[in-house]
C-alpha cells in the first residue's frame, strides 16, 4: 500500500537528462503515487528542460523549477528546497535522476522519516550495496565518506550519500543560507548542518546502482575539490565535538 504523503515532494536535479527523466518520473509516480515531484533544471542544453515541462502538463503532481546556468548540484537543491517550503510541503526528498537511487526504495526511507528528522539512504550500513560500480569508484566514495566522518566527527556511515529525506521542520532549523558548498561537497555539509543543529538522522540501506543512460557528472578533481574543503573545516575546528558526535550517536540509534 502506498504510504499517504501529499505534502512530499521529491526534488530531481537535471543537467542533460533527457534519456532518464521520463522513467524516474514514471518509476516514482508507480512507486510512491502520492508524492509530488520537482524537476530541477539547469538549463539543459539537451532539452531536459523541455521534455519536463511536457511530462508536467500532463500531470499536475509534477512541476518543473527552471534554473538559467549551471552553478552546481547544491545550488539547485536550495532552490529547490526554498521551492518547497514556499509552498508549504512537510517532507523534501533529494533523488538522482540518473536511476542510482531507486525510486522503489523511497517508502522505506518514508516511513523512516516518521520518527526522524533526516533520513540518509546509505550504502555502508549492514543491507547496504553498490551495484556496477568498478573497485576504484568505491574506494574513492567509502574514502570520502570514512575521511569526512573521522575529521568531522560524524557518526553516520554514508556522509557523502544524497538519497535522503529532511523534513520542513529540519531544514528551517539548517540555517540554510549559511550552506555554501555547491558540488559534491554539498551531501557533508548538509550533514554537518543537521548533527549541528541537534537533529534526528537515521541512515537506511539502500541499493546505488550505476547508471546505464548517459554520463557521469562526477570527475576526480571534484572529490578532491571536496576533500579539501572537509580538510578545511576539520582543521578550523567546524566538524562537532566529541561530546556532540556521542550524542548525535545516541539521537540515531
């Protein structure tokens, strides 16, 4: 049974996705019936922009957000956050267009979001997993996730991970307008603001699958773009205290 959700709306960030956005949507529309969907769209030169709108006059649970350039993925999350809270949704769910998170999936992290203020879809929890991701992608992402925990603190598993669900409540309380990381750096920071701001996050495990339509966004020197500003605010002391990781532990277990 679908799990009653009117006031959720999922946020599907788009930049030349033209080969995916049809079936995300059509997946999420049969999985989660209830929810609302916001594409998020750069500007695509490949007419992403266009084949939403056209998906969106014909189902009015769908809305297209146009953005006029590219200025990365935590830029278009903000927007699309503030989109969202503007119009009074209770949950607000980040989801790749790219087929990684399945859209099967969400109402496991809905109904975990019942009882928390932050859900985090992980793939290093027990039940978690990567499917069609060679050794060297793996490494480079439980690295990322195991250096930005250790320096940062955090207790969670998947600090890097961006299938996730935050209440209403929860992002009013992130002092949004402070985040400023726009790439990949922007899933930890978003975590830090939510251990911060003493916050209920709960990791459930999911399945990341690679994608088979189109390319990859991500490139090497974007981790280490990320890496380095993780290194940043370890060394500046912005990560939490041992006192608050511990009882950030204890809010998640």
């Amino acid at each position: 049974m679908p799990i009653p959700v009117p006031t959720t709306l999922v946020l599907v960030p788009t930049y030349n996705e033209a080969e995916n956005i049809a079936s995300i949507v059509e997946r999420l529309r049969s999985s989660v019936p209830l929810v609302h969907i916001l594409v998020v769209d750069d500007a695509s030169p490949d007419g992403t922009g266009a084949l939403a709108d056209s998906i969106a006059a014909q189902d009015s649970s769908v809305h297209v957000l146009h953005r006029t350039e590219k200025t990365g993925l935590g830029a278009a999350y903000l927007d699309g956050f503030g989109w969202g809270l503007d119009r009074g949704y209770t949950q607000l769910v980040q989801l790749d267009a790219d087929g990684s998170h399945l859209p099967e999936q969400l109402a496991s992290l809905l109904a975990a979001a019942t009882t928390a203020d932050v859900v985090m879809g992980s793939r290093w929890v027990p039940g978690g997993a990567i499917e069609n991701w060679p050794w060297h992608r793996r490494a480079l992402s439980r690295g990322g996730s195991l250096y930005s925990r250790l320096l940062l603190r955090l207790p969670q598993r998947d600090a890097t991970g961006g299938y996730r669900v935050y209440s209403a409540h929860a992002l009013e309380r992130m002092d949004l307008n402070s985040v400023d990381s726009l790439g990949y750096c922007f899933q930890i920071e978003m975590l830090l603001h939510a251990v911060r701001a003493d916050l209920r996050v709960v990791e459930v495990p999911i399945t990341f699958v690679e994608r088979v339509r189109g390319s990859s966004k991500m490139r090497p020197r974007i981790a280490v773009e990320a890496m380095a500003r993780v290194t940043l605010w370890g060394v500046t002391g912005m990560g939490i205290s041992r006192a608050g990781a511990r009882a950030a532990a204890a809010r998640e277990a």
